[in-house]
C-alpha cells in the first residue's frame, strides 16, 4: 500500500505560491477566484521547474519518492502525463544525470523518456478545485487534476538527484533483468534427467 498523501485541492497558500510563478501574480489569483475549475498555464524556471513522465511510469516514480524516499513536491496529471514539480534548475541538470546513468540505453529500452520543463518553458497546470462545474458551466478538462496539490507557500521541491535516484528505481522495478542470456528458440533440447 502506498504512502502517497492524496491531497486534490490546493490550499489558499498552494494558490499563491504557483501564481508567483507567473508575472502577474495578483491577476493570476483573481482569475482563480473568478473561475476556480480553470486550468492555467505557468512559466518554469523562477518558482519551479517540471519533470513531465508517461501516467504509470511517473506514478511509479511516484510510488518510490514516497514510500522508500523524501516524498515529493507537488504533483499533477495533465493529459496523460504526470508532472512532478521540482526545485528550479532540474530540468537543466536531470537530463546530464540521465545520460550518465546510461537512460536510452539498451539496457533501459523499456524506459519512457522523462520531459523536463525549465526556464524558458511552461505547463498547464490543473484547476485548485475538484468540482465538476464550475459556475459558468464549463466542465474541468478530463485528466486534469492534482495528486499531491499545493499546500504552503513553501513546498520542498526534489532536485535532480532526488528525481534521478526515483527514476532508476522506478525502471528497475518496470524492467526485469536476468542474468541469463535469451533462451535460442532453435536450439535442440534434450533430456538429460533420465541418464544412466
């Protein structure tokens, strides 16, 4: 059973930390109070940076931060993807760290690439509320919520070895690694239990 907290609403703190992000973050608070179901879209970079994984590899790395490590930042799923939140600057370092763990390896193969959003980019991220409708009608996008929301003012965010060291656990329980060589199909087999 997995630790992670399920934590679906951002809190008036969670709020104004991710519109810090942005230029404007009084007017990003206002749109959210106007329409609390609109997903927005935030810069990168300043605030936090974004590791962006396929849904079950992510929740797999996931699964890991929070039940053999530090836990996580905040973390959503947006389109079929999970977007964990990060300390500023893991976008730039994670995929140097990636490489070096030999990722795209043949080794590695049945590893999903990890996107990393950082300065220069931006996200969307879900909506701070998890009713259906909002005022004006219009329905939350489908995939579009938070799995650990945004709670202070000052979340701890992972940096890129926190992500590293998840990520390569999450691969080694997705990839069985034997230490035997493929089996050759065409190979003759013989009994050799019955010998006298």
């Amino acid at each position: 059973m997995s630790c992670t907290p399920h934590v679906t609403c951002a809190t008036a703190d969670g709020a104004a930390w991710l519109a810090s992000a942005g230029t404007y973050p009084r007017s990003t608070l206002a749109l959210w109070r106007e329409r609390p179901n609109a997903p927005l879209v935030l810069p990168c970079g300043a605030v936090f940076d974004v590791v962006s994984a396929p849904a079950v590899f992510g929740r797999r790395m996931l699964d890991r931060l929070w039940d053999e490590g530090p836990g996580s930042g905040p973390v959503a799923v947006f389109r079929g993807r999970v977007l964990l939140f990060t300390a500023p600057g893991t976008a730039h370092r994670l995929p140097s760290l990636l490489s070096w763990e030999e990722w795209g390896s043949h080794r590695t193969e049945a590893v999903p690439p990890l996107l990393c959003h950082g300065t220069g980019d931006a996200v969307t991220v879900p909506a701070l509320s998890v009713s259906t409708l909002s005022d004006d009608a219009s329905p939350t996008p489908v995939g579009s919520r938070w799995l650990v929301a945004p709670d202070t003012r000052h979340p701890w965010l992972p940096g890129p070895e926190v992500l590293l060291w998840a990520a390569v656990r999450a691969a080694r329980a997705a990839v069985r690694i034997s230490i035997f060589p493929p089996a050759d199909q065409d190979a003759k087999v013989y009994d050799v239990s019955r010998r006298r």
